[in-house]
C-alpha cells in the first residue's frame, strides 16, 4: 500500500492516489449575484485538503424543504484534516453533511472507531462545497468516499 501515494491525475485532470482512487472533488460556483464568496470558495481544496480522517458519522432526520410533512436523511461525518500542506492545521476537525443520505457508519462501527478497535478510515467526499450564513459556516458533499491508503500515506497529499 505505500506506492498508491497521491501523484497522479485521471483522464479529467482530477487528483488520484496512484492505484486510481479519486481524491475528494470540489463543487464549482461562479455565482454572479456572489463573486466574493465565489472566488473565497475556490481555493477550498487548499484550505482543507482532499482527504480526512473519519471520526465518526451519524444520520439524523431534517424537514423536507418541499413538505414539511416528511423528513429525510442527512448524513452528518466529523472528520479531521490530515493533510500536511493543508492551511488549517492538521488535527482540525469538520464537519461534512451529505442531504438525502444515510450515514456509512453504523452505531457499532462508531464505537469501534472511538475505541481505536477498527483501524483509521481515510475518506473523499464529491462535490464538496462550503457554506457561509450569519456567521456559520459548513460543508456540503453529494457522496462520501473511503479510501484505500493509510492516514500516513494521507498526511504526505
């Protein structure tokens, strides 16, 4: 496992780690109604990195915007940047939400990883994007990812 260390691109220039794992993807805005946040969002990858340390994951059940009647799923992920070429420094824990979606993690496994019983999960997310409101601030992702690489291997990309 320790020659899949990132330093490659797929057919559509997007990071892998050498056995082809992609890297996590960023969502692209050009909002034109907001092009400071716009351009502030751009350099995420820089900020955060392209992959973290699964913490934990849990699913909680959020209003459907379209009929407050109905809930749906929202994947809640905390991770930690891993990345030594990240701007936050490494350690600094996220946290990801994936709407619609249902945690990867069971309650076991969360206990298990609490208790260094299961060994580090180093995940991707696609479309990742940041969010800023009323001086909150988050992440969104369409799809988490776990990869296969250790969190050495993680903290060199």
């Amino acid at each position: 496992m320790a020659n899949n260390i990132l330093d490659t691109k797929n057919d559509k220039g997007a990071k892998t780690t050498k056995n082809g794992e992609l890297l996590s993807t960023f969502k692209e805005s050009n909002n034109k109604r907001t092009p400071i946040q716009t351009a502030l969002t751009r350099p995420l990858y820089e900020a955060i990195g392209q992959c973290f340390l699964l913490l934990n994951g849990t699913t909680e059940e959020i209003p459907d915007s379209s009929d407050e009647t109905k809930v749906i799923p929202r994947a809640v992920y905390e991770v930690r940047v891993v990345s030594s070429t990240s701007k936050l420094n490494i350690g600094t824990v996220l946290i990801v939400k994936i709407k619609g979606k249902s945690s990867i993690l069971t309650e076991e496994e969360n206990r298990k990883m609490l208790l260094g019983v299961d060994k580090s999960k180093i995940v991707a997310f696609d479309d990742l994007s940041h969010w800023n409101f009323n001086n909150i601030e988050g992440l969104s992702a369409s799809n988490i990812r776990e990869l296969d690489i250790t969190a050495q291997e993680a903290m060199k990309m």
